[in-house]
C-alpha cells in the first residue's frame, strides 16, 4: 500500500516540475514580437514624410524599426510596386522591385500595412511615372 501511495507522490513531483518547467520555458523565450496595436489602443506617428518616387531609381521608405505598429503609404497619381524585405541589406531590398516585380499599390489609395502581417523591415517603392507618396510609421 505504501509503495502505491509513494508512486503517485513521485507521480505528482514529476508532473509538477514539468509545469513548471514549460511554464519557465514558456516566459524565457518570450522575444519582444512585431505586432499590430491592440484593437481600441492608440499608436503613436513616429515618422510622416513626404517621398518623391520614380522609375529612375528603388526608394527606401522604411528602414528596419524593432518597435512599429504599422506603416501607412498614401499614393497620390501613380501607382507603386512596393518590395516588403525580410534581409537586412537595404541593396538586396532594392534589387528585387522593377514596374514587372513587387507588389502592386494603386494611384489615390492609402494603406496601413500592419507589421503582424508585413513585418518591420524595409519596404522600398518603385513607381510607373515621377510622383511624391506620404508615407507614416507607427508604434
């Protein structure tokens, strides 16, 4: 009878040093994650600038940022391509955009690319004819 009962007290100190442990692993490898702001909770503009893009050459319009919450692009009467990066070379975020590559953002819209889904990289722009675009990041 008392080899039954220390079994499940031995049972039971196993099981709780596992909790515990998943819970410690849980909160230790917990990393500061890129994140949209939580619905009903205000974000802070921490950059509006106004950005003369063309066919001549790829514009950087975001560098890479460890805290934002998203990044707002306003075209006016052209539209971009628009390359969101995962490297951290600004010239590999440039190489791959061209008016045939990237994706398409079209003239008179404004869209808030919420860094959940896109991320906190570069995003860089190319455009069909000369225009300027407002571009705001959040955090």
């Amino acid at each position: 009878m008392t080899y039954i009962k220390q079994n499940k007290i031995e049972t039971l100190i196993v099981l709780c040093l596992f909790a515990v442990l998943v819970g410690i692993s849980f909160f230790w490898n917990k990393t500061e994650t890129q994140g949209s702001a939580p619905s009903g909770l205000p974000a802070t503009v921490i950059v509006r600038d106004y950005i003369a893009v063309g066919p001549q050459q790829n514009m950087i319009l975001f560098d890479p940022e460890k805290y934002c919450a998203s990044r707002v692009i306003t075209t006016y009467a052209s539209p971009i391509m628009l390359n969101f990066s995962t490297s951290t070379s600004a010239a590999t975020s440039t190489e791959l955009l061209s008016g045939a590559k990237g994706h398409l953002q079209l003239a008179s819209t404004t869209i808030a690319y919420d860094s959940g889904l896109y991320g906190c990289d570069y995003i860089t722009a190319y455009a069909f004819s000369s225009t300027t675009i407002t571009v705001s990041e959040f955090k």
